[in-house]
C-alpha cells in the first residue's frame, strides 16, 4: 500500500515518520488515525494551536481511506537550540469526522416529523447553515421512528442524532467523504478472505479467541416515554429458542436460561418505535458473544463485513460468521504494512451490521443520564396499551396487548 497524508489538501507524505501511521477503521466508521510528521516551526505556517482542528486525509492511491480532523498534537524537539527553523516530532491524533456535530448546538422543535427527517434538518439547518457550514453531504438518510412531538432545547446536534438513533433503533456516522448517514443496517458483505483452519487463505495469525456473557440478551424489554396522560410506553421482546438453547446448555436444574436486558428510553414515544428498537437489540447482541483477534499481512480486510469462520483447534468447528468490528493498520518500517483485525460473533440468519457497544458508549450515557434529559416527546395517543412479543428463532414476530402488564420476568 503507497500511503499519502494530506493536511488541509497540502501533500505532507515526506514529513511523515515511517512506522507511526496507524489508521483505525471501525464499524459505523468510528475511525481513528495517528502519525508523527517531522518539521519545523517555520514549515507549519502556523503558531496558534499548530495542526489541530485542520482536515486530515490519508489515501491510498487516490482512494481516501482515512478523513477527519486533527483533534491532538504533541509536539517535541528533535534539535536542540532556538529558532522556527529546528526540527520538530509532532504526533498527531485524529477521529475522523464524526465529532463536528458535537461542537454544534441548536434549540428547535418539531411536530409530527420521523427521526429522518430530523436529522436531515440538523444538517442543512445547523451543521450547514449559511455563514456556518461544515460542507458536510447527505448520504443515506432513512425515516426512522415517528415523532409525534421533539423538543431540543440548547443540546448539542451530536445528542439530537442520538437520541433520533436510539428512538429508531438505528445508527449514525459521518463518513471519510464527510457524508452523513442514518441507517438501521449497513447492506451486509463478505469479508475479502474467509478465517478456516482447512481454507486456501492463511495469511492470518490467530491472537485470541475471548468469550464473554457480556452485553448477551435473549429477553429485551424497552421502556419508552411517559405519555401526557401517564401511560408509559413499554414492550418485552425475546427469543424462546435461545432461551430453551441455554437451559439445556447451562442445565435446567441450575438456569432458566434467561438473560434480559432494559433499554429506558424516553425518546421512544410508540410502541410500534419500542418494537423495532427491542428486535433490533436481539438481533444485535442475541448471540453469546465470541471476539476473535487476529493479524494479517493482507491489507484488504473491511470493518462492517461478515467473516466466515471456522477453527475446530478452538473450539469452533462448524462455519460460523462474524462481523469485524474493527480493523487497525500499522505502517511497520515505511513500505510494510500490517492488519489487526478484531470480529464479533453474529447470528447467522438475521445477521446484524450494528457494533457492540463499548466504553465510549457506556460512559455518554452516564453523562447524559447525570446531565439530565431536556427533551419532551409524547406518543401520538390513545390508550394505556402495553405490548409483550415472542420471537422464535428470528421468526416473525407475534404480538400479544394487554392494558396493563403486572409483572414480566
């Protein structure tokens, strides 16, 4: 791979360090990218805060395989003495683009609208607005939950898409061509190489195989909002085939093979929004969680593909399929390149594109949920009707209503 860096559209390739470039490619385009230029004062061209808040693109060919901007450099001397024309070791930290919206903020209100439709605003009326634009684009945007009533009072548009998200059960990104998408799955694809211990690919080197009950669900229950005449919002959801699975894995004389979850959301303002957020986190985490680590010296591998495994020496001996969640690419000398990729276990047949949550996540709900929420959204009406659905071995989903629901375990 013959690599360029640009910043702020200015070719920097021969500054770079060889062996410090690492780009980071995560689903949902969670991107991370870090090198070391070596320069001088007086090439930066700039004393007041250096590189950071400028664009930064990284290309192979001219594909560009990393876009962002620069959130953090270090900088150090590599020359003693004085003077903007010594040499400089600048590190240089960046997450892509993902994090514009979080510098913008907006009051608006809004009626009757699907959770697209608001984002779409957010772009075209904060992100870009006249004066003020951020020249992001519009990439796939979908409609998403139905909004009866939005209010956003002073937060920032990052939390509005958020929220939009979590009420959708969907997700969002900012891609390297800045284009911003709404999605509730990315369009599945294969990994470029299978991982078989029997299979024509071996260019890979298996780190480790880690199996974990964290973030597993077979029950999920979604607890939306509090509607204007007290009823709140609420469904159950979960798989009797994965539960009936783990009792006769676990023993049904020591589990009863249920593993719930809660999701307290009070941008869900309709059952119908509850249903699709509850089936989504099923369909998501509804499998026991296997994260497998390995490297390669092949660079083509995709964060957000569907990884065919099979490795009967650990314990995995039928095809199994995985989605990369993570792809990290290491200059190692200048003209080597390796692949670090990290993959999560998915279900085969309703085979889920959206990451695993981690502590970047954990960590923004607690600070929204200490800051407070400052949004009010009602339901469109109509009775205190709650809902409990089963889902059978990723089957169609049956819906039983009943006006009040006691007690659900």
């Amino acid at each position: 791979m013959a690599y360029t860096v640009e910043i702020n559209g200015t070719d920097k390739t021969s500054s770079v360090r060889a062996g410090t470039l690492r780009i980071t490619k995560g689903t949902d385009n969670r991107n991370d990218c870090a090198l070391s230029l070596v320069t001088t004062a007086s090439a930066l061209g700039s004393t007041d805060g250096a590189v950071v808040g400028q664009d930064l693109k990284v290309k192979d060919g001219s594909t560009v395989i990393f876009g962002g901007v620069i959130k953090t450099a270090r900088i150090s001397k590599l020359e003693s003495g004085t003077g903007t024309s010594k040499k400089l070791l600048i590190d240089i930290g960046s997450n892509g683009y993902g994090d514009i919206p979080s510098r913008r903020y907006t009051t608006s209100n809004y009626t009757n609208k699907y959770a697209g439709e608001i984002v779409t605003s957010m772009l075209d009326d904060v992100l870009n607005v006249t004066g003020a634009d951020e020249n992001l684009t519009a990439g796939t945007i979908d409609d998403g939950a139905f909004l009866s009533k939005y209010d956003a009072v002073c937060m920032s548009v990052k939390s509005v898409i958020d929220e939009m998200a979590e009420a959708s059960g969907f997700v969002w990104y900012i891609d390297d061509s800045r284009a911003l998408h709404f999605v509730q799955d990315h369009t599945v694809a294969d990994a470029a190489h299978d991982i078989m211990e029997s299979g024509a690919f071996k260019d890979f080197q298996i780190q480790d195989v880690d199996i974990s009950l964290e973030n597993y669900r077979n029950k999920q229950f979604v607890k939306g909002t509090t509607e204007e005449n007290g009823a709140v919002i609420y469904i159950a959801v979960e798989d009797t085939t994965e539960i009936s699975a783990r009792q006769t894995i676990e023993g049904s004389s020591y589990s009863s093979g249920v593993y719930g979850d809660a999701i307290n959301a009070e941008e869900i303002w309709s059952e119908a929004d509850a249903t699709i957020a509850a089936n989504n986190a099923i369909k998501r985490y509804g499998a026991i969680p296997y994260t497998l680590c390995f490297t390669s010296m092949t660079n083509d591998w995709t964060a957000g593909t569907k990884l065919k495994v099979n490795l009967p020496s650990y314990g995995i001996g039928s095809d199994t399929y995985f989605l990369i969640e993570s792809v990290a690419i290491d200059d190692l000398d200048g003209k080597n390149f390796q692949s670090t990729i990290t993959a999560t276990r998915r279900k085969a047949a309703s085979f889920s594109t959206q990451r695993t949550e981690d502590y970047k996540d954990y960590f923004s709900k607690l600070i929204k949920t200490a800051k407070g929420g400052v949004n009010n959204g009602y339901g469109s009406g109509g009775g205190s009707i709650h809902y409990s659905l089963e889902t059978t071995n990723e089957a169609a989903v049956s819906v039983t209503s009943a006006a009040e629901v006691v007690a659900t375990t």
